[in-house]
C-alpha cells in the first residue's frame, strides 16, 4: 500500500493512540462523577434500618421513622427517609418541620399501623406538619388495618396519613389500604399533588374517604383510582383551586363538594374542576351538599367536564337538605349560596331513574347552572328523569334525560 503524499509514517498510528487515550479519559472522568453523585446520594439517603427499624411487622419501628426524619429534616440540603422492603409496624407518628431543605419519605416496603381502633394521637396515624417541599412516593403501601375500627362507631378513628401546613408537596405511585378513618387528609395547604396513587378499602367501610381537603388551594389529584367505602374525594371548606382529572373512582360515594355549612364562619369552596374521570357502581356521582339546617357560606365557580357514569346512582346531584336527625332538621333550610357550576359532557347510566337530582335552598336558590351536552340512560328501563327544586339556570346541547332548568 503506498503511503500518503507528504505525510510523515507513523502519523496515523500517534493519530489513533490520541483518540485511545482521550476517550480513556472521558471514560474516567465520567466514571468519577457517577461515583460523586452516588457518594453524595448514599450521603443524602437515611434508611430505617440503620436506626433500628425491624421488618417482621411485629417489632416497633415507630423511633427508627422518627429518627431518620429528623436526621432527614436537619441535613443541610435536605434528605430522604427511606423504608425499604419489608413490613415496618409504626405507632402514631408526627414527621414535623420546618426542614433545612426540601425533604423525601420513600415507601418501598409496606408500613402497618397498629390493629387497635384507639391507638393514635390526635386521631392522626401519620401526620406531616409544617414542611416545604415535600415528596412521599416509591412502590410501596401504608396499610391502616381498619377492619376492627369499622364497627366502633366513635369519633377518634385516625386518619392514615395528614398533611398540615405543608407548601410544595408530590405524593406519588404509593397505595393506602384499609384505613380506619380517612386514608388521606389535607389541611392548610398549598401546591401539592397526588400523582398514580391507588386507594382501597371495601365498599361497606365507612368515613374511608380517599382524600379530604379543607382550607387548602391548589391542590392536583391525578391520574389514581379509589376503590373505597365513602367518597373518593372530598372537599370541605375553604377548598379553593381543585383540580382533579383522571381519577377512576368505584365502589364509593363519589366525588363530594361537602358537607358545608355546619359550622361557623366556614371558608367558601371555589374554582374546582373534576375532568376526564370515570365513577363505577358508585352511589353518587358527583355531589355539592350542604347541611339543611346550616351557617352562611358560598359555593362558587365549580366546572364537572367529560365523566362517564357507570351504573351510578346519583350521577349529577345537589344536595341542600343534608341532615343526620333529619325529624329535626326538616323545616330549616339551607344558607349556602351554590353559583356558577358547570356539568359537561356528563355520559354513562344511572342506576336509578332521577339521573339529575338538584334540590337546592329555598332561601338561597342555585344561580348560574348549566348544563351541555348531558347523556344519561337508566339502566332499569325507561326514560331517566331529572328534579329540580329552587334552581336558575340553562340548558344546551344534547339533553338527556330533558333538563328541567
């Protein structure tokens, strides 16, 4: 093979050794960072099981949790409490801030609360308090074993898990069973998202609300399911920019706006969307309900958009005349001011005929309902129907069953 004009022998060869050495180098440099970070996340990373922490499911870990929290929450930067594979039995529990940095709780393994009805504190099994972005998620469970605690009727069943005073939170991919109370409750807070949760607990579990919410705005559920024994989602007051798309809910009581009005100077709830959900074999569908005999309050700026009814009982229903010792209660009516709501693309069947059941407050009738494009067969036979009591409203596009506004 003859050599290339003017060029020196050997030059290819010192050419390709260069190219050697430079990608070696590459290679090592990377190899150094991958290292760093891993350093640096073994560093940032606090597993229960280094603090003492048993995973057979019957050994306290509830000091272990605490611990790592706290060496979690005071690192500079902040950290992440991990609960690796197992099952961890964990007492009443308060994972309190403010944290020096943004601050993780990672479930891989499955934490088991104590079969008593009565053992939390402040009928909190986990609370989180007072914390700054925040993020609970991993492949894991939390299981309530509410199975005792159904039949109890008292008032200090605990909730799984509050969130207080939390701003800028993510709670992602874990599942919440069984539990005694509300599976999950959110109070006093801003931009927090629940993303892919599941939560699941049997059809005759009661109070087993999936999420409530209360004095909190911004608040996204998306993309989860909730198979449960009352309502999927509820907001309570001072519920304010909701967002909740892509939810699967069924068997439970649907999703509730409510109930409102039995207490004192209650925050109004407004500017909610639930959208692109799915109910099945649930008892209502979507709901506003205030107590019949109730303090004032307003209900404002609600749109419900695109949702498939499943053999649901209630799809479309609002609720004034909400009372326990309804004998009592009867000849009272209703003080909060429902406006501005919006139903959507509302599709399926209803298990019973009254598809659209609006019973709103003689005092202050319902203003500003519309409806568009309302689709609702029942299942039973025969035309739907709809009720509607004290409303202002209008009615277009398709509408079945006819609208009564």
């Amino acid at each position: 093979m003859k050599k290339s004009r003017g060029q020196k022998p050997g030059i290819v060869e010192e050419e390709r050794k260069m190219g050697l050495n430079s990608s070696h180098i590459e290679c090592l440099v990377l190899i150094a960072i991958l290292l760093c970070i891993t350093k640096c996340y073994a560093q940032n990373v606090f597993n229960i099981m280094q603090f003492g922490a048993s995973n057979d499911g019957r050994t306290d870990s509830t000091q272990a949790l605490s611990k790592a929290w706290r060496q979690a929450c005071w690192r500079d930067g902040g950290g992440v409490v991990l609960v690796p594979d197992g099952r961890f039995l964990i007492f009443s529990l308060v994972l309190k801030g403010p944290c020096k940095g943004s601050i993780g709780l990672r479930i891989n393994g499955q934490l088991l609360a104590p079969i008593d009805p009565n053992f939390a504190i402040a009928q909190i099994w986990l609370s989180i308090y007072e914390v700054d972005n925040l993020f609970v998620d991993g492949y894991g469970s939390f299981d309530g074993r509410g199975f005792l605690a159904w039949s109890i009727k008292t008032f200090n069943r605990p909730i799984s898990m509050k969130l207080t005073k939390i701003n800028h939170a993510r709670i992602t991919g874990i599942t919440s069973y069984n539990s005694k109370f509300f599976h999950f409750g959110v109070h006093g807070c801003s931009d927090v998202t629940f993303d892919h949760i599941r939560v699941m607990a049997p059809r005759d579990s009661p109070n087993t609300d999936g999420i409530h919410i209360s004095k909190s705005s911004g608040i996204n559920i998306v993309h989860s399911r909730f198979d449960t024994g009352d309502d999927c989602i509820s907001l309570g007051p001072g519920s304010r920019f909701i967002n909740i798309t892509n939810i699967h809910c069924g068997p439970g009581h649907g999703i509730s706006i409510g109930s409102l009005g039995k207490y004192p100077n209650e925050e109004d709830v407004s500017d909610v969307l639930v959208r692109d959900s799915t109910f099945v074999g649930t008892d209502n569908g979507v709901r506003i309900k205030t107590w019949s005999s109730s303090h004032p309050s307003f209900v404002t700026k609600i749109v419900f958009l695109n949702l498939e009814m499943k053999d649901v009982r209630n799809p479309m229903i609002i609720d004034q005349k909400y009372c326990l010792d309804c004998s009592r209660d009867k000849m009272s009516t209703s003080r909060v001011q429902i406006r501005d709501v919006r139903y959507e693309g509302i599709r399926g069947t209803s298990a019973t005929q009254a598809a659209v059941n609006f019973e709103c407050s003689q005092v202050f009738p319902c203003e500003g309902i519309v409806l568009q494009d309302i689709n609702l067969s029942f299942n039973g036979g025969g035309q739907p129907t709809s009720i509607c009591h004290n409303v202002k409203g209008s009615a277009f596009g398709k509408q079945l069953p006819s609208s009564c506004l």
